[in-house]
C-alpha cells in the first residue's frame, strides 16, 4: 500500500494519500474537494541491511 503525493491544481495545496490495492476510488484535494489533481514524483530513500543511510544526503558516515 504505497503514499503517493499529490498537488491539487485548483489551489495549489500538496498532500499525500495512502492507495489500497483495487481501490479505484477518485483523489480529491483535501482542502477545497476539487478533483484536479496530479500525482507527483517523490524521492524515495530506503533504509534497512548493508544500504542504511545510503540514500539521504548527509547522512553521517557512521550511517553508510
């Protein structure tokens, strides 16, 4: 169940939303209920094993 972000192009908030598999419901901004909505890029960073910090910038050395 992946969170995905959202802008809302009717007034510009962004957001995220949880998607449950199969659920084909419409994403609808929360703050003004429009359904002019883009999916947005994000940056992902994975953490866990020998690639802990690996993808944060900045990380402290004792992280990689």
């Amino acid at each position: 169940m992946p969170i995905y972000e959202y802008s809302c192009e009717e007034c510009g908030n962004t957001f995220e939303k949880l998607v449950f598999a199969g659920d084909k419901e419409k994403i609808t901004c929360p703050c003004c209920k429009s359904e002019k909505v883009k999916k947005m890029v994000s940056s992902v960073s994975f953490m866990g094993g020998s690639s802990i910090g690996k993808c944060a910038s900045g990380a402290p050395s004792g992280f990689s």
